[in-house]
C-alpha cells in the first residue's frame, strides 16, 4: 500500500481565491450591518421627535380650551396668564390679551388690554398665546418647541 502525501503539494490556487473572496463578503456584510444600525438610531430618534411635538400640539390646542374655561370663570380683563409644567416633561406658558370696542371695558391699568378697536363685531374678543416646550435632554437631543396663537369671542 502506497501513501500519498498532498499536504505539501500545491494542488492549485482556488483556496487562496475562495479565502480573498470570503474576507471580501465578511466586509461588504459588516458594512451593510453598520449602515442599518446608523438608520435604526436616526429612525428611532426621529420618532422620539415627532411624538413629543404631536404631544405637544395636543397639549396647546387643550391649553387654549383650558384658558377658555378659566376666562369663562372669571371677571373679563383679569389677568390670567399662567405657566405650568406637564409630567415633568411639558413647560407650558398661557397669556391672555383681551380685544375691546371700549376702553372702559378693560381698564389701562390691568395690563391685559391688548388693543383698543372700534368695530362693534369685534367687541370681546381676547387674543390667547401658548407655547408648550420640551427641553428634558434625557428625551431629546434638541429642544422641541410648539407655539399657538388664536383669537376667540368670548
């Protein structure tokens, strides 16, 4: 019985190709693993953003209503600005500006008045501004800021 020994032969050079070609879909493999790493991080704070200003937007719309209801209970011309923070996440600001024909409606002196007009139809009005801002960096990595301003009758 004869022994043959092909380990040191060189039989031929396709182990040397099959290695460079293995080494190259490892690389264009890890390339494309990094790649949608980045996209997931970018995706996933991006969605963080877009919650927090839908939220925010939400939060104005009901802050208005909220002003609405409180100017309702209350005197016309009082002051009733007010700023107060939503689950310790939301800083929201309310000011009131109030919009009368006569100035003897509101008086100068309260500091409420925003405008004095002469058109009867937009006798008692009030101009309302809120801004809702997130600035918890453990939520964001920018600040996002939402303003409102609507005039309503009262």
């Amino acid at each position: 019985m004869q022994r043959k020994n092909y380990i040191l032969k060189k039989k031929n050079s396709k182990n040397a190709f099959a290695m460079i070609m293995a080494i190259a879909v490892i690389v264009v493999i890890a390339t494309i693993m990094a790649l949608s790493l980045s996209l997931t991080a970018q995706t996933t704070k991006k969605t963080a953003d877009i919650y927090l200003y839908e939220q925010s937007a939400l939060l104005a719309k009901s802050a208005v209503e909220y002003q609405l209801l409180r100017i309702a209970q209350n005197a016309p011309c009082t002051d009733l600005d007010i700023s107060f923070t939503q689950n310790d996440i939301y800083d929201i600001n309310i000011t009131s500006r109030y919009i009368y024909a006569d100035s003897g409606t509101c008086s100068a002196g309260s500091g409420t008045s925003y405008t004095t007009l002469t058109t009867p139809e937009q006798n008692g009005s009030v101009l309302i501004d809120v801004s809702v801002s997130v600035n918890d960096v453990n939520l964001t990595s920018e600040p996002v800021r939402y303003f409102r301003r609507t005039v309503q009758k009262l």
